[in-house]
C-alpha cells in the first residue's frame, strides 16, 4: 500500500529551494489539489518572478513565466482565452504581489477575475538575496534594512488580504500558513477551496499563505517556523477575510 | 467591386483586426487612439469575443502576454508614452517567442509631450523599445486602406515568426477619415502546438518562458532569434517606389509624411525637377534595394520625417553615404506642409542641400 506518494502535478525534478524553506511544501499542497481536482490537463499556471520563478520547470501543468508583478495580467489573457476551460492560478512572492505587481493585483481582485492566487508572504525578498519587502515587519533586519525596518522612512507592511477585502469584487480571500501539520492541513483545504471556486465559476480567490524564510531570516528551519508564530502573525493574522458566497448563504 | 466603407484609420484598424481572426484585444486609454478601443468594445462582446481595459498599459500588455501563449490573436493599441509602458511587455513577448500586434498611434513626445501626430517613436520602434537584443517587424501604413491591409499583414507575420509585430502609425492617420475595401485575403491563424492550452494528459508540459539561468543557452536563444530575423530581413522588407525610375533627387518618407511627400513630388514634377519618393511600408527590416539603387543615379536623398532626424540613420546606412542625404521635418505634432517638402526638392535641385 503506498502511503505517501509525490504528485502526479509535480515533476520529479529536485526543486532549487533552500533548507527549511516552505515553497517545497506549498508546491506540494498545490499539485495535490491539483491532483485531487483531476485538472492538471486544462490547469495554466503563472510563475512570478523571485524565488518561485522556476516554478515553470517543477509543475506538471502548462506554465508561463510572467514578468515581475504582472503575474495577474497574465493569467486574466489566459483565462480570458478560454474561460469555460482553462483553470489558471499565480503563484507570487510578497515582493511580487504586494510591492512592484500591487496594481495588477488589485485589479484583478476589483475585477473578480475568475483565477486562483497563491500568495505566498515570507516577509523578504529571497531571490536576490533578503532585502526589506513591502511585508517586512516593523524592526526586521534586512540587507536594505540593515537597522531594522523604519516606519518613519518606510512605512508600515502591507496586509494584501486586509486590503482586499475592502474591494466589493474578490471572492474569497484567506491567510493561512504551513508552519504546523495542522496549519498544512488548514492551507490546503483554503488552496482547494480557492482552486474549487474557479471551477464553480466564483470568481477571484486568493490564498495568502504565511512562509518561513530561514537563509533569510538568518534563523535555522526550527527557530523560523516559531518565527512565524511569534512574529508574524501577530502582525497578520490568520483567518477568512472574505467568503462571499458563505456570506451570502448565511444571509439566506 | 467590392463596396467601400468610409472610415477613420483607427477603426479601420480594429475591424481589421476583427477580420483576421482577433478576437481579444486589451487596452488602456491615450489619446489619439482611443477609437480602436471603443471600436472594440462594441464589437467584440457581439461576435463572442474579449474586450477588456485593463488598469494600465503595463497590465495590458501582459493579458496580451497571457492571451498569445494561450495561442490567440491578440491586439492592444496605445500612442508614444503608452508605449513605453508596454516596453517591459514587449521585451518579453520578444523573449518568450509570443505573436502579437501592437499598435502605436504616435504623438509628439518626450515626456507627456503632446497629442498631436508624430513619428518620433521611430528609434524605440526599429531598435525593439525595450530591454535586450530584439526586434519587432513594424509596419508603417500611409492610408486607412493600408491601416486595414497592414494590420491583416501584421497578424500573419506575428504567428509565422512568433514575434510581436508593430503597427507604426500616427494621430493624423488614426483620426482621417478615408474610403475603405474590407475584400481581403485572410490567412487563418497557424496550429500552435507550443501554446499553453492544458495539456489535456496528453503531451509534456509547454512552458512559455524568456528566462535563461545558463548564459551559454541565452546566447543560442539570441542567437537562432537572429537568423529568424535574418530571414525576414530577406523576405519581408516592403516598399513603395513613386517616380524613382528617372530621378535624379529621391525623397524618402512613411506614413503621413510620404503623403505630404508625395504631393510635393507631384508638384516638382510639374516644375521639370526629376524627383522620385521612397515610401517604406516595413521600417524594420528597413528596405535597403531602393535607396542601393537610387545611390547609383540621384544625386541627393531628402528624408522627410515628423521627428528631429531618426529614419535619416537608416537611409544613410542604406545608400552607404554614397551621396547626401538631408533633413526636412517637422516635431512636436507640426506636420510639413507640401510647400516645405516641395521648397527642399528645389533647393536639392540647384544643388545645394
């Protein structure tokens, strides 16, 4: 009997991620639903540009590689190409989606395009090396924040599914993270949920899914994942932001 | 005969595009060519097609992105400074091996610049426009005929090439109305196995991509980009040549301006000056053999341009600086008239410049 198994939505390629880095476990949880679902065949999904950028080369699905932000914008062109039947998600990093790509995505979110977003906020910029992301906490030491962050010249992070939430047009929006068995659990029944709603014809729904950044951070793969709970979702807590159809059926 | 319809060029632009099989087009607005996209709106909802505008011409050009790797035939339209909001896109539709067309109905610039008519956009449009070693085929219609002709041509020469292709028009095209026959011939658009569709199980995965961590397999995609542009540089060149045969002074001009040109061509001729036009109909690839051979017997090229000099770099190399060529222009969304263009011919005939 096989108890564990890869994906069949994900390759069997070594994935380029660093030790104790969450996207391995998110790329995992996205191939399932993916795999459950039984979409693989007509699933498009959008690579970002930064850490996940070679997602194009571990998902089993067809793949596009966007330019930096634009990963919404891209996935509306393919949607809207073939709305009955492609399935098409973003896969975006922090400084993706909430800093250089926050356009694209609001308006993608005002528009409730029918796509799923995975949103994946580890507070940094990883890709190039850890500078301060838009999602940066208060005091956090980056290579650009070498002081720690200063919201007298920085400002405040940004809390994408807060602001979201404000837009009469997305579907669901939920935060989650992965830094337990059960908080794995938890994301992956928001991502299927968020990949489920596409296929209902629903609408936008995005996924912002708390990630720990050990090399980063500087900390090692334990010490990040209490990071998460200590530091991190104090400031962004976990929860449904937006539900629009539960809502709407408990109107009822 | 098939019945003509009066028409501005930018719509005839759009129902062009319609005619070739387009039936996604995304937009942001910028004056003056803002009737494609309300050309569009109206008509795309009717025959099951998507209009949609986008909140800016960076989105824009990457739904134009996503739409093309999903095998489509896509459009978007903007004028000078939108333009250089969809450089990024462009770039990357370039890199990514994606078919589009893009038009650009220019106007006078740098910065906001204004809204009048313009060809000022030359260097960016010939040169690729955005980051890296890239071109784009671009077409430069003259008349609302060619504005309907081209874009046909342009969506042909997108898919054969898989190149984002540019329609180089400008405001005083785009906004004169002119008679226009829609009897074209439409090539359907190519199967597209590449494109990013679902692999429905049954093949690998397509991957649209323009990133390349290994140098030595960016070089390659550079590399076989270029002999791809090598072959159309061969075949795709266009022009028109007015009265060359005996000249002995060529004026060279596209678009609005080889209107203007040729007007004063006419006028000179009847004045006894051997002057002849050069109309290029593609500015990339830039047509060589005419200006080869008008080097072999005029003695003097005008380049007549809305701009401070960008296609006179061009005839130059062309002609190998084998005889003069000069400047006659006007920027910032002034047009020549006739009697500028006709002025410079009868100065090039005394023979100063």
């Amino acid at each position: 009997m096989v108890v564990f198994d890869k994906p069949k939505a994900l390759l069997d390629v070594p994935l380029h991620y660093c030790p104790g880095c969450t996207h391995g476990i998110i790329h995992r949880l996205v191939a399932e639903v993916i795999d459950e679902l039984g979409i693989e065949g007509r699933t498009i999904g959008i690579a970002p540009v930064g850490c996940a950028v070679m997602a194009y080369d571990y998902f089993a699905c067809d793949m596009i590689e966007a330019a930096h932000g634009r990963a919404p914008a891209v996935a509306t062109g393919v949607k809207r190409s073939d709305p009955e039947h492609n399935v098409v998600f973003t896969y975006q990093g922090d400084g993706d989606l909430a800093s250089i790509g926050t356009a694209e995505i609001v308006h993608a979110a005002a528009r409730n395009e029918n796509i799923t977003v995975i949103f994946i906020n580890n507070a940094i910029y990883g890709m190039t090396g850890g500078q301060m992301a838009p999602t940066s906490l208060v005091g956090q030491v980056t290579q650009t924040s070498p002081y720690g962050r200063d919201p007298k010249l920085c400002g405040y992070p940004v809390k994408i599914c807060e602001m979201l939430a404000e837009l009469e047009g997305p579907e669901y929006l939920e935060r989650v993270t992965v830094n337990s068995v059960p908080n794995v659990r938890k994301a992956k029944k928001a991502i299927k949920k968020a990949f489920q709603n596409q296929l209902d014809g629903k609408g936008f729904s995005l996924v912002e899914v708390i990630s720990a950044c050990p090399t980063n951070w500087g900390m090692t793969p334990q010490k990040a994942l209490e990071w998460i709970d200590s530091d991190m979702i104090p400031y962004y807590p976990l929860g449904v932001y937006k539900d629009r159809s539960a809502n709407s059926e408990v109107a009822k | 005969m098939a019945d003509k319809v009066l028409m501005k060029g930018n719509e005839a632009i759009a129902e062009a595009a319609i005619l070739a099989g387009c039936r996604h087009y995304f937009g942001y607005p910028i004056t003056p060519q803002t009737e494609i996209a309300a050309y569009m709106a109206k008509r795309m909802p009717k025959i099951g097609g998507t209009f949609l505008q986008a909140e800016s011409e960076i989105a824009a050009i990457n739904m134009v992105y996503g739409a093309s790797a999903a095998g489509k035939r896509v459009m978007t339209s903007s004028s000078s400074p939108g333009i250089s909001l969809k450089g990024e896109g462009i770039s990357y539709l370039a890199g990514s091996d994606l078919p589009a067309v893009i038009v650009n109905a220019q106007r006078g610039g740098p910065g906001l610049g204004g809204i009048q008519p313009s060809q000022s956009d030359y260097f960016q449009a010939t040169r690729g426009g955005g980051h890296g070693d890239y071109h784009m085929i671009v077409l430069t219609p003259d008349s609302v005929q060619e504005m309907a002709e081209l874009t046909i041509k342009a969506f042909d020469l997108a898919d054969k090439y898989r190149m984002p292709v540019m329609l180089l028009a400008d405001g005083t095209i785009g906004q004169m109305m002119e008679p226009v026959c829609f009897d074209l011939a439409i090539d359907p658009a190519p199967e597209k196995p590449w494109a990013t569709t679902g692999t429905e199980g049954k093949r690998a995965h397509n991957v649209i991509n323009s990133l390349y961590l290994n140098p030595a397999e960016l070089e390659q995609t550079n590399i076989e980009r270029y002999a791809r542009y090598d072959e159309i540089a061969k075949n795709e060149a266009r022009y028109e040549e007015y009265l060359m045969d005996d000249a002995e002074i060529a004026v060279t001009a596209f678009g609005i301006a080889a209107r203007v040109t040729k007007n004063a061509v006419n006028e000179a001729r009847k004045e006894g000056i051997k002057v002849g036009l050069i109309r290029p109909i593609t500015v990339w690839p830039f047509p060589k053999a005419p200006y080869e051979k008008a080097a072999e017997h005029c003695k003097q090229i005008i380049s007549v341009e809305l701009n401070m000099g960008q296609m006179i770099e061009d005839v130059r190399l062309a002609c190998n600086c084998k005889i003069p060529v000069s400047l006659c222009s006007r920027v910032g969304g002034m047009i020549p008239t006739p009697n500028q263009v006709l002025d410079a011919i009868r100065a090039a005939a005394k023979g100063g410049k």
